[in-house]
C-alpha cells in the first residue's frame, strides 16, 4: 500500500512551551499543556520515529500531540540526537528526557511514555532499562520492535545497520526484543499494512514478552497510527484512554 505522510507535515497547533532538559542542542521538548480544567492530569512524553536519522525531528508529531493533549493530557514531545554510528548517544537522551522533563512539567505524577516507529524502539529499549519515574505505561506504536528483524529485512535501506554503526547482533542490550520484560504494562499498536515496519516486528517482541499486549489494526499503515484524521486514530485513542 501506499503510505499516506501528511501528517509529518500538517499544520498543527504549536507548542504552549519548548523546555531544555539537557546541555546538547537537541535536549529539548515541546509541551502542550492540559486544559486547566481537567484535574490531575497525567502526562504523554511523545518520543517521534524516522529510523533514528538526523533529517527526521519531533516537529511530524505535533497533530499526534495536540489530539492527545485535547483528551485532557499534558504532552512533552523530546528531541534527542540522532547521529549515525552512535546509538548510545540516542539512548542516552531518551532516558535523560524521560527521566527529566516529568520533573520539568506540572502534573499529577503519571508518565506513559508513547513512542512512533523508531521512537517506539526507544521507548521500549527506556521502559526495560530505565523506566520513567511515575511511569504507568509504555504505548509503542509501530515500533521497531526487534533490530536484528528489521536488519534482515534492510527496513528503510538499512537503516538500523546506519543508526548502530553495524550489524545488531553484537548490540542485544539496543535490542527491545532481547531485553528483559519491562516492569510496567507495554501496549503494541500495529497497523496490519504497515509497509514500513512490517507487523511481524510486534509479533516478535510480543512473543519474547508474553505480558505484553499486542493491539492490531486492520488496513493500517505506518503513519496512520500518529494521525488524528485516519480511520486507525479510534483505536490510539482508545488505547491511551483506557490507561
């Protein structure tokens, strides 16, 4: 199928706030706050894909956010760096940024943390290795669930050999599906015609982690999961609402 990416670059409303939760260029996170009218309420950090490459940002997750902000969230959507040959880097900033800017934004407390494509790669390796303090739940959507899958099947033209400077095998601790089981629930969202990140990434790391649920839309593509206008937002939706 073809992948529709408009949402990557649709207008959308701006942040209320860009907060620096770290020294680097990109240690920043946009935030959306609440309606001051919801009580308590809990906060989304967005952690946005693009195969972990330099010429993708979190600028493509600001419909995704404002449509979670407008079902009574606070959303933060970080930035990290993103450099070729040099994953610690990048993991290293996803667990600063989850780790900080909860302390950074006003709330109640409680973190669920949803990640797209490659973003869902990091936010699964953070909730294994490094859980988000007041963390409730990890939401993967299309995540790139299992590097040496996706390395096999050359995902984005080798984009995880490029993103870990090499083959995956000798990098099990990058790896979400070889790591253990998070301590807090895990929810896998996969559309079942992502063309991008095929489905069977999801199978795979649901099957390494029996606890996990594995939530399938069917005709979904890669993009329609972070687009509020697709007809795979319900199931987001409602995902992010029963937690």
């Amino acid at each position: 199928m073809t992948e529709d990416r408009s949402v990557l670059t649709r207008p959308a409303t701006a942040p209320d706030v860009c907060l620096r939760y770290g020294t680097h260029e990109p240690h920043v996170a946009d935030v959306w706050f609440a309606d001051p009218a919801v009580p308590n309420p809990a906060l989304a950090v967005v952690v946005h894909g693009g195969f972990w490459r330099p010429e993708y940002d979190r600028r493509g997750t600001w419909p995704l956010a404002d449509a979670i902000r407008r079902q009574g969230w606070t959303v933060a959507s970080v930035e990290y760096r993103r450099t070729p040959g040099q994953p610690q880097a990048t993991v290293a900033d996803v667990r600063l940024a989850l780790h900080a800017v909860p302390e950074l934004v006003p709330g109640s407390g409680r973190v669920v943390v949803v990640g797209h494509s490659a973003g869902g790669h990091l936010a699964l390796h953070a909730a294994a290795v490094a859980p988000a303090p007041g963390l409730v739940a990890t939401v993967a959507l299309a995540p790139v669930a299992d590097l040496v899958a996706a390395h096999r099947l050359a995902l984005d033209v080798d984009a995880v050999a490029a993103f870990l400077g090499g083959a995956p095998e000798p990098h099990g601790d990058l790896d979400p599906v070889r790591l253990p089981t998070p301590s807090r629930p895990v929810v896998l969202v996969h559309g079942t015609e992502d063309a991008i990140v095929p489905i069977e990434l999801a199978h795979s790391y649901a099957a390494a982690h029996p606890a996990t649920r594995l939530v399938s839309v069917p005709g979904a593509g890669h993009f329609a999961l972070i687009d509020p206008l697709s007809t795979a937002w319900p199931t987001v939706r409602g995902v992010l609402a029963d937690l």
